[in-house]
C-alpha cells in the first residue's frame, strides 16, 4: 500500500481522462436542477407533453395518499386511471376548490392521460421523474433502520413536516402545503434535521452508487498497472 502513496501515482490518477469523465458524471449541474429551481421559486407551470401540470405539494402527495391512488400507495397496479388521476390533481391550481364527491373524481379525471398527447409508458416515465424529484432532498439522511415501513401521508405527516418548513422558511402554512414544491419543503425539512438533530453531520450530498463503484474499479486497475510497472 505504501507503493501507492506516491506523488506519482496520485499524478497517474489525477490524470487519467475515464476517472476524470466519472467525477463530472458525479457532480453534473443537471442532476441538481429540478430541486434547485424549486429552491429558486423558479418551477412554475411545466408540461408532460401538451398538459401543462404544476408542481406537485404537500397537499397533492397527502390527497392522492386519501384516494389510494397506487402511485402513491404502490399497493395496486398503476394503471389509466390511477394515471389520469395523478395528472389532474398534479394540474389543479388549487385542490380547495375541487366542487365535486370524491367518487366522481376518476369520471373527472377521465381523458387527461389524452390531453398529454403521449403514450401511457411515456407519462408514467415523466410521472416518476416528478417523484423522484421531488423527494430526492430526503436522499441525504441516512437510511432508516426498517426501510420497508410504511408511510403514512396523513394529518399528522402534513402539519409535521409543514410545520419545519413554516419555521424554517416564514412562509404561512397554507403556502407551504398548497404552493411550495415539495422538493423546496423537503429541504427545508433536511436543513432542520441538520441543524438540530444529533446524527445531523451525517446528512449529506447524495452520491451515485453505480459511479463510486466504478471510480474504486478505476482506481484498482491503475494500482494494479502502476504496481506491475514497477516491477511489484
């Protein structure tokens, strides 16, 4: 191991173009932008082909958790419906002023998977890029214990996690959960838990797993060539 702690071999790594190509692929600007905009209160209205939607919310998540639908509740199979479902809620302005039973809601829901102007597979693909996107700030805490629980998008869960971002941010209660992204209130939620939890110095920048693990094969290879160059 010695023989590795050379100015010459870390020479060789800083170096080599296909570790230097990994390392931008770990920090690329893109990876970061769906939440920095959110930050940036620069989202605004987006589209999934021809519909526009607006950003998915607190309120959105817990709603689409009442009505079971699947993409939340990965209990069932996401099917049409549980699409079309999923996009007028992500498209409403404003969930309070639905004025219709909530059985009625599929029937009103009915043709918006349509109005994308996309095939299913290619909205599901948008959809779960939203997700992603959304709750990719929660990818800096550590991992629980029992990562299997299950969720519960409930009451409690809202005025919990929009209660830490009221705090942090100053931003009144009902614009946290009807009009911040939920990527920018999970932030908030993880810059708390930074702050004020014990383990908060164990919160940090997600890394890609599939990369690191290419970068340590790199660098294994290039010990191993510098090694047998040496005659070791």
């Amino acid at each position: 191991m010695n023989d590795l702690a050379t100015p010459q071999f870390s020479a060789l790594l800083a170096a080599d173009p296909a570790l230097k190509e990994l390392r931008n692929q770990l920090i690329e600007r893109k990876n970061f932008a769906p939440d920095t905009f959110d930050a940036l209160l620069l989202s605004g209205c987006d589209h999934i082909g021809a519909l526009p939607v607006l950003p998915l919310t607190l309120a959105k998540w817990s709603f689409l958790w009442i009505v079971e639908n699947p993409i939340v509740t990965g209990k069932d199979q996401i099917d049409e419906t549980a699409i079309n479902v999923f996009l007028y809620v992500l498209s409403s302005p404003d969930l309070r002023k639905l004025n219709f039973p909530l059985p009625e809601l599929p029937v009103q829901a009915r043709d918006y998977s349509r109005a994308t102007g996309l095939d299913l597979n290619l909205i599901w693909s948008d959809i779960k890029d939203i997700v992603k996107s959304a709750f990719y700030p929660l990818k800096m805490i550590p991992k629980p214990d029992d990562p299997d629980q299950e969720s519960f998008y409930d009451g409690a869960w809202i005025t919990w996690v929009a209660s830490i971002a009221v705090r942090e941010s100053g931003i009144p209660y009902d614009r946290v959960i009807h009009e911040l992204p939920l990527s920018l209130v999970c932030n908030f939620y993880v810059s708390y838990l930074r702050r004020e939890t014990v383990d908060g110095g164990k919160i940090k920048r997600p890394q890609n797993g599939k990369i690191m693990d290419q970068i340590i094969e790199r660098v294994n290879f290039l010990a191993q060539e510098f090694l047998k160059n040496k005659g070791k």
